[in-house]
C-alpha cells in the first residue's frame, strides 16, 4: 500500500472515531449526578437501569481521560469528564480502607446483596487501568494513590503467591472463592462466567493491561515484577504452540481445554508488545514470536476472508464454532493487525490487505450509519443476530466505546506512522 492510501485509511478511521462512536456516547453517556449512564437503545434515549458496574464505569473514564491527550476543541471537555468519572470510582467502588473494589451498585449507590461484596480481579484491572490513565493524562496524584491503592489490595489477597496469577475472585474477608455458591452460579460460572476454582485467561490479560498502564506513571519494583509475571503466564503457561491462548487453566496453570476466543488472542498480541515496553528491557524474541503467532493464528481461522471481520471463536484446530461478528472483536482485531505490521520480519502488506478488509467491514456494516454508534452483535453476513436486541442496543454494563476509542485511535496513528515511512522524500538540489 502507498504512503496515501494508508493516510486515506487512517484519514477515515480517525473521522469516524469522532463522527460515529465519541459524539453519539459524549456527553449523552455522562450523567450530572455522577458517573456515567450505562443504558441506551438504538436511538440513544437513556433506558433506566438499576444496576452500575465497575467494568463500565472504569472503562469511560479511561476513554475520557484518553482523548483528553487528543489536542482539539473538545480536548478540556474529556479532561473535565475524566476526572468526573475518577472522583466517582473512588468515592463508589474503591473502599476508602483495604482498596477493595465493588463489582457493581444499585441506582442508590447501594451493594446488590451479598454477592456484589465479593472483589473481582477483572474488576479491579479496569478500575486501575481508567485511575492510572486519569493520572498520566491529567497529573492527579490523588488518583494514582487510589490506583495504588487497588493494587495493593490484590497483593495481599488475590494473588496467589503459590502459584503466580491472581484468583478471579475473593469473598468480602478477602479469601478466594475456589467452589461456587450455590447451584445457579455452579453452571454460570462467576460474574464473567469463568468457572469457580479455574483462573482465566481474559482476568490475565486485563491484569497485564492494568499493570503496564499503571507502571507509566509508578514503576514500583513489585508492580514492574507482577506485571512480569502476569507477561510470562500469558507467553507460556495459557499459550499452545499452535498459536493460542487457553481460555482457562487450573490454580496450578494445568490447562482446561476450550474453545479459542479470537478477539482476546489478538489482544493480546498487541498488550503483550506494550507490557515488554513498559517493562524497559527491550521487546525479546518470544514475545515477538508469540505476538506474531498470535495474530497469524487468529487471521488463518478467525477472519471472513470473502466479507471482512472476525468471529468469535473456534475449535483448537482451527474451525470457526461461533461465527457471529461482536463489536469489540472487530476493534481488536484492528488494532493488532495494524501493530503486527511493526513486527520483525512481518508480512506487512498480508497484514494491511487484512486490516483494509476488517476496516470495509466495521465501516459498511458493524458502524450504524443511521444512528451512530457500532452495533453489538451481528451475524456473519452482517444481518441482525439472534436475538434482534444485540442489533437494538448501543449501551449497557458490558458495552461502553473502550474498545472502539482505543482500536480507532491506535489504528490510525499507527497507519500515519507507516504512511510517513513509506513517504517519497524529494530529492536534495543537485542529485
């Protein structure tokens, strides 16, 4: 691809990252009371909701503080709604003594029974992922002691120092819950749906996510080691040298068979790259290898070669099982194939062939050119899913724009380095 189509591509991502996801979500999701509003349908009328989850929550202030960075006219806005969102973490989900973080409140700022005392490490990833984020953009050190905070309580009761890892979960006193509590959650799994007494791959990753955004503003010895650690079990104790990541693994790391999810396999291949950044030693030759491996895998049986985007997920063998098209899938999957560009000895132009396809996809079918905003859940054709309400819904507790900011984002500033890399200089007077 020519330096001008790649800037004509990222030319287009960066329009529609303000045009079809921040100006629909910003400042209709922020809710003057605090916090943000979670619930919207198509048209983006507010739907009443009972419930506000931390995931959500955390996710929006880290979009907020993100494009406060992004110089423009809108620029102080998301620095004011940055630390909105902050202020409201802090004072609702992060318990002003242990650091622990609730996993989600009723629309009086109430825990939800007993269960909701429970603290989530996939929870406690996000919430210091948007607080070290607030921190980095906008210098709160009020913020990154909250961020500090969290992290302290996950060392002193949720990692396992028998075994490395995090357990996915803790009661209110701080001891893992490895047997589910009663018959309904013993076939549901835990609030993310991973089973009790198995450790997974998506909590990890959000870990290593958390850990090296945290690290950019605190390189504390012990976080710099347990973002390490977290590195290595997702380069070696859930990765199959066929190219994958296992989904679970038990408290020892023996790894649970299940399907291969795609959208978090080149996920990881692009954090994986920023965790080696943060950590300052040099990007090694493994996790060039696994990032690589990662996305090749992921593109040979995860993408729809003839119509773009990527399903959700497959068989360890390689055939796609569920091959509907969710949101964030798409955005990942954009995002990865634009920095495995920047891998060693990476077949760069297969790469932008497959990014150029996904962005035709997002563009023409998962972007809702009516309404704005990206549809949930679509099937492979691009018609509606089953149900039609992942069609009819832009915002609920799971769904909020972190994924799309940060796909849209790096994707285009990626493409621009790339362009300008493969810009024709003119050549100096008198050669």
């Amino acid at each position: 691809m020519t330096s001008a189509s790649l800037t004509q591509i990222a030319d287009e991502i960066e329009l529609s990252l303000w045009k079809d996801l921040i100006n629909p979500w910003f400042p209709a999701c922020v809710d003057s009371k605090g916090g943000f509003w979670q619930v919207f349908d198509r048209q983006w009328e507010r739907k009443p909701s009972s419930v506000r989850g931390v995931v959500f929550q955390s996710r929006m202030t880290w979009v907020a503080a993100t494009l406060s960075d992004v110089p423009g006219p809108r620029q102080k806005e998301f620095a004011q709604t940055a630390l909105h969102g902050a202020q409201y973490l802090s004072a609702l989900f992060v318990a002003p003594d242990s650091g622990a973080v609730r996993w989600k409140i009723d629309g009086k700022d109430r825990n939800l029974g007993e269960r909701t005392l429970e603290g989530h490490a996939y929870g406690a990833s996000f919430a210091i992922y948007a607080l070290a984020a607030v921190h980095r953009y906008l210098d709160v050190p009020e913020v990154l002691y909250e961020a500090k905070k969290i992290f302290g309580w996950l060392e002193r009761y949720v990692h396992d120092s028998e075994n490395g890892g995090y357990f996915e979960c803790v009661d209110a006193k701080g001891k893992p819950i490895l047997v589910a509590p009663d018959a309904k959650s013993a076939s549901r799994g835990d609030d993310i749906h991973t089973p009790f007494g198995l450790k997974s791959q998506n909590t990890h990753l959000h870990l290593m996510e958390a850990f090296a955004e945290l690290a950019k503003s605190w390189p504390d010895p012990l976080l710099l080691e347990r973002l390490a650690e977290v590195k290595e079990i997702l380069e070696e104790k859930l990765y199959d040298p066929a190219g994958y990541l296992y989904i679970y693994a038990k408290p020892d790391w023996t790894p649970v068979p299940d399907r291969v999810s795609y959208g978090h396999d080149i996920e990881a291949a692009h954090l994986l790259l920023d965790a080696a950044e943060t950590l300052g030693q040099g990007i090694s030759e493994k996790t060039y290898d696994r990032s690589r491996a990662l996305v090749d895998n992921t593109l040979l049986y995860g993408m729809d070669k003839e119509r773009g985007g990527f399903y959700t997920n497959g068989t360890a063998g390689g055939r796609p099982l569920q091959t509907d098209k969710n949101w964030w899938t798409q955005s990942e999957a954009l995002l990865g194939l634009a920095k495995a560009t920047e891998l060693p000895g990476a077949p760069v132009e297969e790469y932008l062939e497959a990014l150029t396809l996904t962005w035709n996809w997002i563009r023409d079918f998962q972007i809702d050119q009516e309404d704005g905003g990206w549809f949930e859940v679509l099937r492979s054709d691009g018609t509606g899913a089953d149900p039609e309400e992942h069609k009819e819904r832009k915002g609920h507790m799971w769904k909020a724009a972190y994924h799309e900011t940060r796909g849209l984002l790096e994707t285009a500033r990626t493409l621009r380095k790339l362009s300008l890399s493969r810009a024709v200089l003119p050549a100096e007077p008198g050669t």
